[in-house]
C-alpha cells in the first residue's frame, strides 16, 4: 500500500481525472491521497439493499425500539430548556456531561478521573476513535488489530498514515465452537506481531462481531504486553453494559500500569440504546487526551449541546441506581439476553449453528452446512459469506452481515462461512426472522 | 511499512531508527515519554483563539459579545420540530452517512431553487456536524500534502489549522482597505486582483473565500467574485465556499454564490450551516454541497471519521427548511426575517460604539462587526509586548469595562497583523436592551447596552 501511495500522484498526473462536455475540469487529481482505499464501506452496500429489498433487517446494529422513557424525557427537557440548549457549549464536552461521565466512571475504574483534562465528548464513539488514530498514529507508524474487528478501524489506521497488523482470535477446540468464550488470542502469536514500529493495539471488548467478553486474564495478558513494549492500547467498549451469563466486563484501563496508556471508548448510543444522538467520548490520561483535543478542535470542534445534556442527565440516574434492579444497565441486558436465546433457538431449529456471545448486540452463525445454490452472477468474484447474505437478502427478504467484512484481506478466507446477526430488535422483528427461516428450512 | 521508510532505515538514516537503538540504553521513563508523542499531523495546531478568550468571558458578570453565537431564541418550529422527531423511535437511531433521507431532500428542494439547477440529493449533497465539519470533511477529502491553499484573511481562524493538518501549505492574501477611503463599511475592503493572481502557483490546489465574510462582514459583488473565479478557472483550481451566513445580507446587497457563475459549479464546494440559518449553533448541523465528482471524496473522509450525523436534529432541521421553502421570497420567510431583525440590532450597536468614539465598520452581511479602536488612543504598553494590540485591548476591555470582544488579528497571518491589529471584534445577534423591557434577559446586557447610552460606562 505505502507504493502505491508514493506513485499515485505520479500516475495521475499523466491523464487528465475527468473529462465532461469535451472540457477538461482538472487535469490533475481531485482527492487527496489519504481517501485512497478507503472509500469501501460495507455498511453503505448492505444497507442499501436491505432497504431495496425491504428486508426484515437483522443486519445494522441498532434497535428497533425506544431509548428508556428517562432519557427521552431528559431530552425533551433539555430542547424545551433555556436558548443555550441551542448554542454552542464547551468545545471538549459539554460541562454537565463530562462531569456526570468522571464521576459515574471513576467509580467503575477506581481512578479519579479529571471531567476536563481526561475526558473528551465525541460524535459517536466513531469520532473517538478518528481522533485517536489521527492525534496519536504517524506515518509508519505500526497498529495491532484483534480480529474479528469493528471494520472502521483498518481505514482509519491508513488514513492515519499507519500500518495495519492483524492478529485472529480463533475458535478452539476445532469446529464444534458454541460460545463466543472459545475464541481466544494466542499470546505467542500476538506477541510475534511486535515490532519497533508497533505504536499501538486495539482491542474491542465486548467484541463486535464475536459477542467475545475478554477475561481478565487476557486482557492481562495483553496489558503485560503493552507494558513491555510500551504500546498504546485503544479500547473500544462501547457494549461495556451488555454482558450475559453472568460474564464480567473488565476494563484494562483499570491494570496496573494501563491508566496511561489506554484509550477508552464509550458510546451513549450503545449505553442508551439511542445510536442517532451520536454521542460518545474518549477517557484517558490527560496527556493522550491533550492530544486528541487538538484533533477534535481542528475537525468538528463541538458536538451537539442538547443531547449531551439528556446524556448526562441518563448517567447521573444511572449512577444513583448502580447495581439495583431499576438501573437501566441491569434491565436492558437482561432484556437483551432473552432476545439472545430466542434467537439462538430459532436458528437452531433450522440447523444452523450460533456461536452465543457472552457479550454485546450481536451473534455470528457458521452457515458451513447450508447447501444453497448461490447461483447470481452478480456477486460471482465474492466471497461466499458475502455472497451468501446477498441472496439471502433477495431470495428470503431478510438482512444480516457477512462476517468475512470483519476481517484482514490476509485472513477473510479463513472465516468466509460466517454471517451476523443483530439480536436487539422488537420481539416481533425476531419472530418476523424466525418466519422465514422456518419457512425456509421447511422448503428443504 | 513504506518502502522510502525500508530503504532509510536500512542505512540508518531515518531519526526514527534511533529511539529503537537508544531503548536498550534508555530508562522505561523515558521510553514511555517517546512512545507517546503525538502524530506530527497535530504539531503547531494546539493555539485557538477561542479555547483563551471563552475561558476568560466566562464570568457571568461580564457581557460576551465575543463569541458568534445567537442569545435571541431560534424560530419555535424549529424546536418543536426537535422535540416532536425525537419521540418517534426510528428517529433516535442511526440513518443515512451522508445525510438523513428528509434533510437531503428539502437541501436539495431550497438550494435547487436558490442555484436555478437540480442538486441531486444523494450525490450532490453531504450533511456533516456543522460548516465546520463540512470544510473538515473538504479540506481532508481534498486538499493533500504539498499542495498551496490561498486563503483571504481576515478569514475564520480554522482554516489554516485545517489546511496545515491536511499536510497543505496556507498561501495568505489580506483584504486590504480601498486606497484613500475610511474603513466605515465592509464594502470598503477588496481584493487585489493583481495581489491575488500572484498567489496562485502550479501546487495551488484550492482557494477558500467566505462571503458574507467573518469577521468583516464583506459581501463579495458578482463582479468581485467572477475575478476570483476566472483565476480558478485559468489555473484549473477549486474552490471552497464558506456560505454560513448566507442568509444574513443586509439591505442593498445580494449574496451571489460563486457556484452558480459559468464554469464553477464542477469545481466548486459550497458550504451551508443549520446553526447560523436557524440560529441553532449547538445543533452543530451543516453540509456540503458540489458536484458528484468531488462530494464523493468528502463522502469517503465522513464515513472514515464519524459516519453518520444525529438523526433527530437532522429531521427538525429538514422541517424547518420546507416550512421555509414555501415561505420564500415573502417577509415572513425565516431566512429574511431574521436578516431584517439583524439589522436594527447592527444600526444600534453602530450607533453606541459611535457614540463611545470607536469607529465601527458597518457589515453588509453576517452577524459580526470590527470596531477600530484607534481613536480611543488607549495605552496598553503596562501589558508588554508580546501580543498584538488587539489581543491586549480585549484582555484590558474584559477585565476593565466588563465587556467581551475577539481580536481581530486571531484571524490573519503573521505578516497582515499590523494592518488589523487596531480592530476587535463583536457579535451583534445578541438581545438588545428595547426587547429586554420587561422579558426574561439577563439583566447585564440591557444594562450595559443602557449604561453605554447614558454614558455611565465611558471609555
């Protein structure tokens, strides 16, 4: 990729970028070159076609129903509030949201978190990440990234000028994997991805795809690693709330020696299940904070005022029904797993296998024993998850997401029998899924 | 790794490869230090006149006339819009990246008859957090290392930080006053067409203009704006159009935007804002508009940096556009409206700071005026000499008269600052102390506005 990169300006230059009416518009490139492979996007393709298709969609993950009542009201107060609900507030958060998030998680860290210098309100936990990579990754620089992974984080790393290096959880014990528990990181293999150029790993726990809630042992595992390197590690946990079985969400920022060195990532989408507020933030140590700001400041520079409101007013709730049975992060998991098993037993029921995730809104299927013939031409060059969800998507009317989009190009064909599904949808969203797949395996 | 980064490191050349050899000499203290560094993308970019001066008119005693954000209230439809979007369920979760279906399509409604052409909704338009995301998401998809922007100062300071992070070099040229005439309007400043011309060079990628102008006020004339295109035109360049207060253009004058003169359009990126045109400026909606060839690019940098925008704010925006698209070209229609209400609020405030025996620049347009503050002849030589006249003027102003302002030199380079440096800077969409007469205003501002009148305050 860094050759192409070299040569591209010098290629470009000798053919005109774009001919219209016989008149030249540039004659030299448009785009600049960080846009250069990144510009596919699986969410826009699948996205599209589920609504063409009008399919019933466990594919994007969101829900399909409301947030809480209390944050809604919170944020009906906040629009009917005084004008400056309007205006602008404080560049790096607004002071009523960093101060409820410092204080909800110095208690879950066990760290006293600065609600201004170690905290930073993003557009979703998407612009956390963007600033992270942008304020900390340079050119040449090298990032580790745990696959199966949240596919955004590959063009983000080249944008940032880095190097991406993958390292593959793997289902132990063969093929009969049944949980999201058994696909584990090998500390051998992921200690031979480190080079003197390895600036930083990123790690995503609750996994999206897998559902995989890294164990403290692991996480440890990769702390030790970070520590002897000295990494940066970029924590991605935005379903921090929604574990199941009685898994424990662990956070590595709270390991000996990790508070300095780690990003972590939160999302109120996620939290609140209201993923179009886009509100999200960055804790850390105030030095890496620092610099991020600066990226924050010279891109979008404030987020929206009123729902950083509402936000805070759903934490500082939150934070006085800790651990009880009405606090929303105790009911909206146990909500969640109810819709987990629903969904695991349907798909059972037509022979297909779930891996259960111990974690987050998703569960991948193995579609290995499904004999399908996936005869469109046009989806003839793909791979056969991708094929496999598109003809699902049009033969059967219903829409989820190859897994393979979550791998490296280096490792997709290993893992190309896979398709994902979003179980936190209406009841009746479920049951409309669990129709066709029943008529489906009738047909058979 | 990249090759050039293989080769140097194989003869050692490359600094970087000395922190690897040192590590093994160094203490882990210091490692850590040098594993932290920043991206050198950020260097030199942490300075932002804004993050100083909020702080310091933070007080709640003194009135922030510094800030360019609306204390009158927005449209009420606008608000219930908000509140009514975000009781639907579907509205509270994710929608279209580049723009929530209703949004682009009432964009494209307004801004296809505002540019007399189609604007396709899903091909020609992005929607992005605010005009400043917009030119973030322009600059990024755009503008690449190596390449020279022309901006034309006093331009709005995140300019050159975006084109220095983008790896760009920022290629300043000053409005200049007209020779031989007083600065008491913004009409009273152009653009040298010869100045400007030698500006561009063969790196030249893209000129940044932005009218109504901010801080000025300036709208550039059609025939001011066919120069500048005709240059882009010859030296086969783009150009960004900073239209945020393209709504806010006072009597006698007509924006003109540079999309729509010949051969513009396929070059061309215009950028619009919610918060200025509905006085919703925490709502951080704006969008891009151009031809499909370019919007692509900053599609790509939207779904590589925060994908999507919030859905609800999008939905109110897009119903506060319709109402007003029905409502265009009459008096009632929010876009002139809020024009008209602005420019009683520009004459008063002109009048007292007259009064004051500061010289105001009358704006045609926008919602901020620069003040020369020369004939006050206020000696600031107690504050050293480190900063600019204005910066100082400012700081003595809040902490003296209680009054909040924003140097004017914050918004040019190095080399124009002696020309600026007499001016401040103040917003004007503030409540006036006539409608504070018996309404729930904080009661400093009509105060000050009453104490500037009676000539308690004095300078």
């Amino acid at each position: 990729m860094g050759i192409i990169r070299i040569l591209a300006p010098y290629l470009t230059l000798l053919r005109p970028n774009l001919v219209q009416n016989h008149q030249l518009i540039m004659a030299r490139r448009l785009y600049a070159s960080r846009t250069i492979g990144v510009d596919k996007n699986v969410w826009v393709e699948f996205t599209q076609l589920a609504a063409d298709y009008k399919a019933v969609n466990l594919g994007q993950g969101f829900p399909d129903f409301s947030p809480p009542q209390f944050v809604q009201d919170a944020f009906c107060k906040a629009v009917s509030g005084g004008p400056q609900m309007h205006q602008y507030t404080r560049a790096f958060g607004h002071p009523r949201l960093v101060k409820s998030l410092a204080k909800f998680f110095s208690r879950v860290v066990g760290h006293e978190i600065d609600p201004f210098e170690d905290v930073l309100v993003t557009v979703g936990a998407y612009q956390a990440l963007f600033c992270a990579f942008q304020a900390l990754i340079d050119d040449g620089d090298e990032v580790i990234i745990v696959e199966p992974f949240f596919d955004c984080y590959q063009p983000m790393v080249l944008m940032a000028g880095g190097t991406a290096v993958y390292v593959p959880l793997r289902p132990k014990g063969g093929s009969s994997v049944l949980s999201s528990g058994d696909w584990v990181l090998s500390a051998e293999e992921l200690a031979s991805k480190i080079t003197p150029r390895t600036k930083a790993i990123v790690i995503n726990t609750p996994n999206n795809p897998l559902g995989k809630v890294y164990k403290v042992e692991e996480l440890q595992m990769i702390a030790d690693l970070c520590i002897k390197h000295d990494l940066l590690c970029f924590s991605d946990e935005v379903y921090e709330w929604l574990t199941y079985d009685g898994a424990k969400h662990v956070k590595i920022a709270s390991l000996p020696g990790m508070w300095e060195r780690t990003i972590t990532v939160g999302s109120a989408g996620k939290t609140f299940s209201a993923t179009g507020w886009k509100v999200g933030w960055a804790i850390s140590s105030g030095k890496l904070i620092k610099h991020m700001k600066i990226i924050h400041q010279n891109s979008v520079y404030h987020c929206a005022t009123a729902a950083q409101e509402a936000v805070s007013h759903g934490f500082d709730r939150e934070y006085e029904l800790f651990g009880t049975p009405e606090s929303y992060f105790q009911q909206l998991p146990a909500t969640l797993h109810q819709k987990r098993q629903k969904l695991a037993s349907c798909l059972r029921s037509v022979g297909l296998q779930p891996v259960m995730p111990e974690g987050g809104y998703f569960m991948i299927t193995d579609i290995s024993s499904v004999n399908v013939d996936l005869n469109d031409e046009s989806t003839k060059n793909e791979s056969y998850d991708f094929r496999f969800v598109k003809w699902l998507i049009k033969e059967k009317g219903l829409a989820t997401i190859p897994v393979s989009a979550f791998f490296s190009p280096e490792h997709s064909k290993e893992f190309d029998k896979y398709i994902r599904f979003c179980f936190v949808k209406e009841d009746s969203t479920l049951e409309a899924a669990e129709e066709i797949l029943r008529k489906w395996s009738q047909k058979e | 790794m990249s090759y050039t980064r293989r080769i140097l490191n194989a003869f050692g050349f490359t600094c970087r490869s000395f922190p690897t050899n040192c590590r093994r000499f160094c203490t882990s203290q210091s490692v850590m230090a040098s594993r932290h560094t920043h991206a050198k993308r950020i260097e030199g970019l942490d300075k932002n006149v804004w993050v100083a001066f909020t702080s310091l008119a933070a007080d709640p005693s003194i009135v922030n006339l510094g800030q360019g954000f609306p204390d009158i209230p927005p449209p009420s439809y606008v608000k219930d819009a908000l509140a009514k979007a975000a009781s639907v369920d579907r509205m509270n979760q994710y929608t279209r990246g580049f723009g929530h279906p209703s949004l682009v399509k009432a964009l494209s409604q307004v801004y296809g008859k505002v540019y007399s052409r189609q604007v396709d909704p899903l091909k020609e338009i992005l929607v992005t957090v605010g005009g400043y995301g917009s030119l973030f998401s322009t600059i990024q998809g755009l503008v690449d290392e190596g390449d020279e922007v022309i901006i034309v100062e006093p331009f709005f300071d995140c300019y050159v930080p975006m084109v220095r992070m983008a790896g760009a070099k920022p290629v300043l040229i000053p409005l200049r006053p007209k020779p031989g005439k007083k600065t008491v309007s913004s009409a009273d400043w152009y653009l040298d067409p010869d100045e400007l011309s030698a500006k561009f060079s063969s790196k030249t990628k893209a000129i940044i203009i932005n009218t109504p102008n901010n801080p000025i006020g300036k709208v550039f004339t059609r025939g001011e704006l066919q120069m500048i295109a005709d240059l882009c035109i010859k030296h086969d360049t783009l150009c960004f159009s900073d239209e945020v207060y393209e709504w806010l253009v006072y009597k006698g004058h007509q924006h003109v935007k540079i999309a729509t003169l010949p051969g513009m359009w396929d070059r061309t990126i215009t950028i619009g804002s919610a918060g200025k045109t509905f006085s919703v400026t925490g709502w951080k909606l704006g969008w891009s508009i151009g031809p499909e060839h370019l919007i692509k690019h900053l599609q790509t940098v939207m779904q590589n940096t925060l994908y999507t925008c919030p859905t609800p704010l999008q939905e109110a925006v897009a119903q506060g556009l319709l109402l007003n698209y029905k409502l265009m070209g009459q008096p009632d229609c929010y876009f002139s409206s809020l024009a008209e209400e602005l420019e009683g609020k520009r004459d008063h405030l002109a009048a007292i700071l007259q009064e004051a025996g500061m010289s105001p620049v009358v704006p045609e347009g926008g919602y901020f005026m620069l003040v020369d503050v020369t004939p006050l002849n206020q000696d600031l030589s107690h504050m050293g000499d480190d900063e600019a006249y204005d910066y100082k003027f400012v700081k003595w102003m809040i902490k003296e008269k209680k009054l909040a302002a924003i140097p004017v030199t914050a918004f040019v380079g190095e080399e124009s600052k002696e020309q600026f440096e007499k001016y401040i800077r103040l917003c004007f969409i503030k409540v006036d102390h006539k409608m504070s007469m018996g309404k729930n205003v904080p009661p400093f501002i009509s105060f000050w506005f009453a104490a500037m009148e009676t000539n308690l305050i004095t300078f």
